[in-house]
C-alpha cells in the first residue's frame, strides 16, 4: 500500500491520477475537479453516472469561486458556520454556466463543502480550485472503512492513501440547498 503525504497527494492530483483520503467521516477518493479525464476515470471506478454529478470540495470560498455563483454575505456566513459534529456541510449553491457537466451532471447547480477537516484542508489548500470528493466504494455500496480495504478493491486505479485520520461523523457530511434550506442528506 502507498502511503502518500499531503504534497505526494497534491502532486498526483495534479497529474490527473485519483487518490484515497480521509475526510470528516468516511475515506473518500479524490479527484482534480478541473480535470475531466480524471473526473472520467473516477466515474469508471465507482460504476458511477455523470448526471449524479460530484461535490466539489475546496479550501475555501475563494477557491470554488470559478465554479458557483457569487454567493451574498449572509450565504457564504451560514455557509462556513454551520456545523454538525463540529464539521461544515455540503451546500447545493447556483453554479455558473461554465460550471463544467462533469461535475454538476444534470443540475444548475453545483454540491460544494469548504473543508474544516484538518487532512482534506490541507489537500485543499495545495490544489488550485478543489477536487471532486467522493465516498471510497463502488456506487450503492457502503463506503469502505480502512486504507487496506480500500488497497485491496481499488490498488491498481489509485496513485495511493493520503495520510491522517478520518473524522468523528458517523456518515457522510449533511446535505443542504442553500437557497431553499431543504435538506437532501441529513
């Protein structure tokens, strides 16, 4: 199994390999957002349709920014500050319409989290807008819940397992529309 540091990662990423990586509540693989092939590459691994479309998770608003539809003040406040188990959630926001398919699947709009995870921010920050985050699993499956396991079905599709610990959740961060307040995944 390959270990990789948070700049091995950053770097595989770049070169449009996919990754595993521990986020707030379950391993998740990675992919550059803004490389299609790879984004492809992780659909085929994951047994995946496009139209689903992705989060996108990134450092910070600023990062995301190529992506969505600026956000106002009290938006991008709620945003940031709302928690669950002391982690941020994932937001459905307006997306711009360069806002790739790729990404967004049949939707306007766009699924994004600005990490507090210590180890996904720090992936993050290294990347020049985001990177597609998604569950360590075949799609319908339940996501797999050590870096052997992982190993052992994906070893060969991914460049490695990036260092640190999974979070505290107990699943998947919650989902909410910033402009309806419905929540899609609680």
């Amino acid at each position: 199994m390959k270990l990789l540091s948070y700049q091995e990662a950053a770097d595989a990423l770049l070169r449009g390999e996919v990754i595993a990586y521990p986020t707030e509540g379950v391993y998740g693989f990675a992919a550059d957002a803004m490389n299609r092939v790879a984004v492809e590459k992780l659909l085929q691994m994951k047994e995946r349709s496009v139209s689903k479309g992705f989060i996108v998770m990134g450092a910070s608003l600023a990062h995301l920014s190529p992506l969505i539809e600026p956000l106002n003040d009290g938006e991008a406040q709620r945003l940031l500050e709302e928690l669950r188990g002391g982690y941020r959630y994932t937001w459905i926001v307006p997306a711009k319409e360069s806002c790739p398919h790729y990404l967004r699947g049949e939707f306007p709009t766009l699924a994004i989290r600005v990490t507090n995870h210590p180890d996904a921010l720090a992936l993050c920050e290294k990347m020049p807008v985001g990177v597609v985050s998604t569950s360590a699993n075949l799609h319908k499956e339940a996501p797999l819940e050590s870096a052997e396991a992982i190993y052992q079905l994906f070893g060969d599709q991914i460049a490695g397992v990036m260092e640190g610990k999974v979070g505290s959740l107990s699943s998947p961060t919650r989902i909410v529309h910033l402009k309806s307040g419905e929540i899609i995944r609680s």
